[in-house]
C-alpha cells in the first residue's frame, strides 16, 4: 500500500485547505502527516487513507458513517476526529494534534513500572467505555495506537477509523495486529463486539508489563494459532516483580472467550481497585460452597451477640436463689446485626473480584455510586455487549 501512496505522489497541497507539514508515520489504514489547517493556522494530523480501502465493499457508507460519528468523540482519553473527506482521489481523516510518544516507543526500552502501566490501561479502559457508548469497536488496539503526552493521561488514536476499517471481516479476513488480536479476530469472524478490543488490552498491558507480547516471535501464522488456542504464561511468570492482582487482571483480560472478559467498565474498575492498594482477585466467590458454611457463620455471628449479663441481673439471681423462688430468669431479648452476604458479580458466567469501597468514599457510606451502572443484558448497540 505505501508503494501506491508514492506511487499517487502526495503533496503538501494534496488535502484542500491543509498544508501537509510532515510524515509523521503510517498505520495499517493510511499514513499520517502533521499539517496546518489553513482557515486558522492550527496544527492538526491529517490522515490520508490508503485508496484499497475505499475499494472494498461498503465502503462509502463507512466513510459517511464516520463523518457522522466523529464529532461525537470526545473524550479525554480519546484522539478527536475533527473531519473527514475526499480531496484530489484521497480519502482523508483530520484528527487533533496531540504532541506525545506512542507506547510502542517506549515499550522498545522493556517492560514498564507496573503502576504506571496501570495507569495508561486505566486511561485505555476508559476510552474503550466510550468507544462502547457510541457503538463503535476499535479492532486494532495496540502501543502504536496509545499516545503519551508528557504530563496527561494516554489517549487511544484512530478510535473514529474504526468505522472504515471494518473490511474483509465479513468474508473471513483478519483485521488487527497479530500480537494483540482477539481470538475471535483471529477467526475472522464479522460480528466483533468491544470485548475484542478488551482482550486486546489486556495483550497490551501484558506487553508493558512484561517487556514481551502475549506470544513472543515474528511468525504470523504460529502467532495466530496461539492466540486462538494456547494459554499465555501469566505476567508474574514472565516477570517476577509483577503483583499477583496485576498478573491476574491480565489472565481475565485475555480470556479465550469474549463472554469470560469483562466490559470496559468493569476492567477500569478492577483497575482503580489495584492502583488504590486494594486486592479484588483476592475475594473468591462463595457460591456453591453449600449451607453448612454459611450456617457456620450464622452460628458463630448469632454467639457474638449473646449479651453477658449485669451486675445487676447476677444480684438479681443470687437473691432469687436465697429466697429458692422457682422464678426464671429471662434475659431480655437480643436483636442479631443485620446480616450481608458477599458480594457476587458476574459477568456473562464469570464471578467477577469483589472491588470493595473505598473508606470514606460515598460507597462506604451508602451513597450511590460515583461509577455509572453495568448496562442490563439484552441492552441497545451502545452498552454492555452480551
């Protein structure tokens, strides 16, 4: 594809009403320049799409589609589409400027300190939970696609050419970079849903982590094969200075099946839990653990409250047994505490860590939650996929 961009022979004036500055890099959906929009003197991206894709099926409604949906984008964690167009043959895409490295820079040094790896999943999560909301499945997660401005907070790029670059899926094609690729992109399958570009952050994360992908090595086809049937060996494997809740968040991630991974949302909560010193992995859900157990409990709980009497009830039986009056003693009644099972959540069949609220936060007090609620099953486009 780059050979038939040169080939068409870009210029600075190629894209009506933008100077094309810079070649900045380029994707598996077009090459990037830095340019300066002419109207106001403003530094943008500008996207030029590789001609291929406007030939594959469908294409034009895509396109139009993503001209709809751009402005729609706005996020912090996000890269903003700006426009969209045709100029001189060339499909193009505007984007903000944003002045960063790309995670894939960085990741050439090794692996990451792990909180702040946290950190930059927790920004993507976020950006994810948007990409949700608005029905859009990125399909190509990945550290070339997270920027790291100096002081901010990542941002996912190419969220809005999603929407173009859904070709070929429907006809068994692969769309995505192998080393982060869904099993279910591995498979070619049309229908991806956002729990594709979940597994896919938690390939990354693993990568930031670790130093080294989910599958180490440069064979596409052996790559693939692993994604869609091998088990990963756990981050904390790979490297002995990963936390147990770290390691174990990437094993939920990247779980074979999409119905065993959690939402955007959930993910971003698991996350902020680790980041605050908590230990979601660690509670285990008790279901199934029969009656005993929890009769055990009650029991024991019903004991603790037993009230030890007085010194005036003991002055009260030893003057009863003075008098030898039959009279019974009855204490006076106890009111057991109310009673509150552990906290089960699943998602889609997996019993999801118990996040426990933070002191002082409204949670722990009894006020509705900061975090906006898990879409219910069976939920429009937009929300919580099944």
């Amino acid at each position: 594809m780059s050979d038939e961009i040169r080939q068409l022979k870009i210029t600075p004036d190629t894209v009506e009403g933008f100077k094309l500055l810079q070649k900045l890099g380029q994707g598996s959906t077009g090459t990037v320049f830095k340019a300066r929009r002419l109207s106001d003197g403003v530094t943008v991206a500008v996207k030029i799409l590789f001609p291929a894709l406007s030939r594959s099926p469908g294409f034009n409604e895509r396109f139009l589609r993503l001209a709809q949906l751009g402005s729609r984008f706005d996020h912090p964690n996000v890269v903003r589409t700006l426009a969209s167009g045709l100029s001189n043959g060339f499909h193009f895409v505007v984007m903000e400027f944003v002045e960063a490295k790309t995670l894939e820079n960085v990741l050439a040094r090794g692996a990451m300190d792990e909180s702040r790896a946290l950190q930059i999943a927790l920004s993507i999560a976020r950006a994810l939970e948007h990409a949700q909301q608005a029905g859009v499945v990125h399909r190509d997660v990945k550290p070339a696609n997270i920027l790291l401005p100096r002081g901010g907070e990542a941002r996912l790029a190419d969220l809005g050419l999603a929407v173009v670059a859904a070709q070929g899926t429907a006809a068994g094609g692969v769309t995505g970079t192998p080393h982060y690729l869904s099993p279910e992109a591995a498979r070619g399958e049309a229908a991806l849903d956002i729990r594709a570009d979940v597994y896919s952050l938690g390939a990354t994360l693993h990568h930031m982590l670790t130093g080294q992908t989910l599958f180490p090595g440069s064979d596409v086809a052996r790559i693939i094969a692993a994604q869609l049937s091998e088990k990963p060996k756990p981050p904390s494997k790979v490297n002995s200075t990963v936390s147990v809740q770290a390691s174990k968040l990437v094993e939920r991630l990247t779980e074979k099946k999409a119905g065993d991974r959690p939402t955007p949302t959930e993910a971003a909560l698991i996350i902020d839990a680790i980041l605050r010193g908590e230990k979601p992995f660690e509670t285990v859900s008790r279901r199934g653990q029969g009656a005993k157990e929890n009769a055990a409990a009650q029991t024991e709980i019903a004991d603790a409250c037993v009230v030890p009497p007085s010194r005036e009830d003991e002055t009260e039986v030893s003057e009863q047994k003075r008098k030898n009056s039959p009279t019974a003693i009855v204490a006076p009644p106890v009111i057991p505490a109310r009673q509150t099972s552990p906290r089960e959540e699943t998602v889609a069949g997996w019993p999801g860590p118990q996040i426990p609220a933070r002191p002082g936060s409204p949670a722990a007090h009894g006020s509705p939650s900061p975090y906006p609620p898990v879409p219910p099953a069976g939920s429009p486009p937009g929300q919580r996929p099944q």
